[in-house]
C-alpha cells in the first residue's frame, strides 16, 4: 500500500499554485489536505514526529522566528484539533521543536543546536541542554541523537536543508564547495569565517558519529536572499517507492534528480518550488506521512 501525503489545504491558495496542483497529479489518490491549517502551509514543522517505536510525538510549535511578530500570531495550528482531523494518537512534549529541525531514521536522529536556544528559558523555568537533548532521545526512542550547529545564515535552524539520513550509515549533505569558495572572495572576513567554522564544525559532527557524507549538488543564486532557500535539493520527499524533489527549472535540477536516484535507488519526480523556497521552504516542508 502506498502511503499517504498529507499537505496544508491553504498551500492552494499561497505561494505557487503549481507546486499544490503538482503534488496532487504526482500523489493521485494518495494526497490528503489538512484543513485545521490556520492558514499555515508548513506542515511538516507543527505536525507530530514519529519515533523509531511508530508512535506519534507532538512537540510544541511556537518557533521563535514567529513568537514576537504580529502577522504570525494566527498562524500557529492547534494540535489537537488537527489530531481528531486525522485520527491521530498522539504523546506530547513541552519541549520546543520544529518538525523540520529534527531529521529521524529508526532509533537514530539529526538535530539542529537551535533547539537548545529555542529552549533555553520558557514560562521563567530554565532547561538544561542535558535535560532538552534527553527528553527528545527518551520520547522518540532514540538510542543515538546527533546534534549540528544550525547553518548561521538560516533563520529557521532547520536541518532537512542540509542533511538526510540515506541509510543507518550514510547521510546526503550540500556540496559546501561553492559556499567556501563565496566564502574565500568575501571582503567580509568575518563572514568568511563564519562559514569556514560552520563547515568544520558540521561535517564533524556527522564523521564523529559515524556517518559517511554523500554530497548533492546546489544552484543557488549568487544574489539570492539570505532568506531564500532556491538552489536547495536536500528539501525532498522521501517516499519508500519515490523521492519528489524541488526543481528550479535550471540546468543543475536534472543531475541533482539523478544523483538522488542513485543514492536512493528509487524514481525521482520534480516539482517547481522557486517561489516556495523564496519563503525559506520547499519540498520537505510543505508534506507529511504518517
């Protein structure tokens, strides 16, 4: 049986219509809209995390790139809600975590730092990194959890931009190359080394945990925003039967969809995702499977 997708009925009427009207021609019959949305199309991040065990964790959405500005304050879907919606039985944490900041295979996961900052003080109560890294192993059953630095120019602190498990032993990063050779002509030194103690301090974390890096190509814009996540192919679906990666209709899409194929040894679907990524966000962000 194929799985379902589930997607943000609002992503209908926000962004690219084409990347909703692509996802449902691809995903016929296995797509799924959520409607208690409130008007908030990055599903992946408010929705529950399964664990390794199959049960559902739903940990709390209130993202601090979101917490203090007014447009946001309605945006913020109540889980329960969305639970009875889809018949979902789910345990909660306390704990402050985007969905999209925590990639998990079985009883393995990659974490930004960003959720030690992220809960370093709520409600006048402090939480020790200890304490916040334990409750996330112990509720998603995870007997290893993997802690990178969050990529200094990435507002949201999220790590399925950047780095996907491909197995137990082998994770698809970015080829940084280019970031470090952006890097070596900016006038900017400090900058400069921002990106070249960034790329140490995250490769080493994924070689001191035993993981071997496979890298995939970018186009990023040479003038893009900051902001911007266009030129990003980490951001896919990863299905058991197919992969749907973001495209920017430019000639790096069609090597990047091969190399994941390789990689994953299953068929890869391109959806146009520029002005979704222009928000930060693309393929990854945008669904969710049970």
């Amino acid at each position: 049986m194929k799985k379902t997708v589930y997607v943000s009925a609002y992503l209908s009427r926000k962004y690219d219509k084409r990347v909703y009207d692509d996802l449902h021609k691809i995903l016929e019959g296995q797509i799924i809209d959520i409607q208690n949305n409130s008007k908030n199309v990055w599903c992946r991040d408010y929705m529950p995390i399964k664990s390794g065990a199959g049960k559902y964790v739903q940990f709390k959405y209130r993202p601090l790139y979101m917490y203090d500005m007014q447009k946001y304050s309605g945006h913020f879907p109540l889980p329960e809600a969305i639970h009875r919606e889809l018949n979902l039985d789910c345990e909660f944490s306390d704990i402050l975590l985007d969905g999209g900041a925590i990639e998990v295979l079985g009883s393995k996961a990659i974490v930004s730092d960003q959720v030690f900052r992220d809960n370093k003080m709520r409600d006048n109560k402090m939480k020790t990194e200890t304490e916040i890294f334990n409750e996330i192993k112990e509720k998603l059953d995870l007997k290893q959890l993997i802690v990178i630095p969050q990529y200094p120019y990435d507002f949201t602190g999220h790590v399925d931009g950047l780095v996907r498990f491909i197995d137990g032993n082998r994770v698809v990063v970015n080829d940084l190359k280019k970031e470090l050779e952006e890097s070596e002509k900016d006038k900017n030194h400090y900058r400069k080394k921002v990106i070249e103690n960034w790329v140490y301090a995250f490769k080493s974390a994924l070689i001191s945990a035993g993981l071997q890096m496979e890298e995939l190509s970018t186009s990023i814009p040479e003038k893009g925003s900051p902001n911007s996540g266009e030129g990003i192919y980490t951001n896919f679906l990863l299905l058991e039967d197919l992969i749907i990666m973001p495209s920017y209709d430019n000639s790096t899409d069609d090597s990047a969809a091969k190399r994941l194929c390789e990689l994953y040894e299953r068929p890869v679907k391109k959806v146009h995702a520029t002005e979704l990524s222009k928000e930060g966000g693309m393929i990854n962000c945008i669904t969710w499977t049970k």
